[in-house]
C-alpha cells in the first residue's frame, strides 16, 4: 500500500507541473485512475469549508466545485493526490 501511495503522488505532481507540455496528462491521469481501482480513495470537504476556493484552483483534475456554502469533491474524478488539502487554510478536504 505504501508504495502505491508514493507512486500515485509522483504521478500527480507531473499533472500539476504539466509534465510534457500537458500532453501526456491524459495518460497519467489514466494509469492513476488505474491504480485507483483496487484501493478506491477520494477526499471530500468538510463542514469546517470557509469557501475560499483555494482548493478549487489547486485540484489538477478540476473534480472541485463550488457548492451550497462550502467545495464539493466529485469523488469519481478526484485521484487522492492531495493537492487541495496541501493548500486549504483550515484543513477542511479530508480522505474519505
């Protein structure tokens, strides 16, 4: 489990540095949804959401949006790179 962890977070930080010019983004996020199949993981937002929307801009997939009051995870599109909740000032996205 551990070194699926630490793969799916070097794959994510080639997303967010949009490696090869972006081009082979597509492919990463497949391999990561990929790996994703046998260990399902997600973040959602909690209540403690100040709807900053720093989250929003941080999520290399854009499976974020803003909702009623607080920021929702599309958990189908979300790779669990944890990139919102590096960036949220009150910690609210959270594993699921």
């Amino acid at each position: 489990m551990e070194i699926f962890v630490v793969l799916k977070k070097f794959l994510c930080k080639l997303v967010k540095n949009n490696y090869n010019g972006g081009r082979d983004n597509e492919i990463i996020i497949k391999k990561i949804k990929t790996l994703e199949e046998d260990f399902k993981m997600a973040y959602k937002i909690t209540d403690a959401c100040v709807n900053c929307g720093a989250c929003e801009s941080e999520c290399p997939v854009n499976a974020i949006s803003a909702g009623d009051g607080l920021y929702v995870v599309d958990a189908a599109t979300c790779i669990d790179c944890g990139a919102c909740a590096s960036v949220c000032p009150v910690d609210a996205p959270q594993p699921e």
